[in-house]
C-alpha cells in the first residue's frame, strides 16, 4: 500500500486542477491589463517548456492575494482580477467563501 500524505494528495487532486485554471486564467488577465493600459491587444502567454505543476491557494478572495505553491516555493502576487476569474471558473459565489 502506497504511503498517503498530505503534500502527496495536494499534488495528485489540486494541482492540475489549479495548474490548468491558473493558465486559463493569466493570458486574460495580461491581455486584459495590457490591453486597457496600451489601448493595443496584447499576444496570449505562452507556457514555458519547463514548467512546473502548481497550486493556486486564495484564502480571502476580498484581498485579491494569491499564494502559488510551485514545488518547495511560494509565491504571493495581488491581482483582483486574476481571483475573480478563479472564483468564477470555480462557480464560487460569496455566500460559500
């Protein structure tokens, strides 16, 4: 019997679920940004060759943080927009946050 742990069911249940809707979610938000700021549409992101599985963890959607949990890393970035695409994506309504 495998050993179950709790970063091994982290990886195998949320990281590709975040890993895709946090890549669904950045080429709108840049786009989106640079869009509005430039006035020119913007090219959509591309994926790196070497990227790394991810976890996108937002604890209060109302501060717009989000914490990336990429391999042993943490990375926090503030984008409201970015929060709200993921709670929309995740059909998350503020009566359950």
């Amino acid at each position: 019997m495998t050993d179950s742990t709790r970063r091994n069911f982290l990886i195998a249940t949320g990281a590709s679920a975040a890993a895709v809707g946090v890549a669904a979610a950045l080429p709108t938000a840049a786009g989106a940004s640079t869009a509005g700021s430039a006035g020119t549409s913007a090219k959509p992101l591309k994926t790196p060759k070497n990227a790394a599985p991810l976890v996108a963890h937002v604890s209060d959607p109302s501060t717009g943080e989000v914490s990336l949990l990429v391999g042993e890393r943490e990375v926090k970035i503030h984008d409201h927009d970015l929060v709200a695409r993921l709670s929309h994506a995740a059909g998350v309504t503020a009566k359950e946050v």
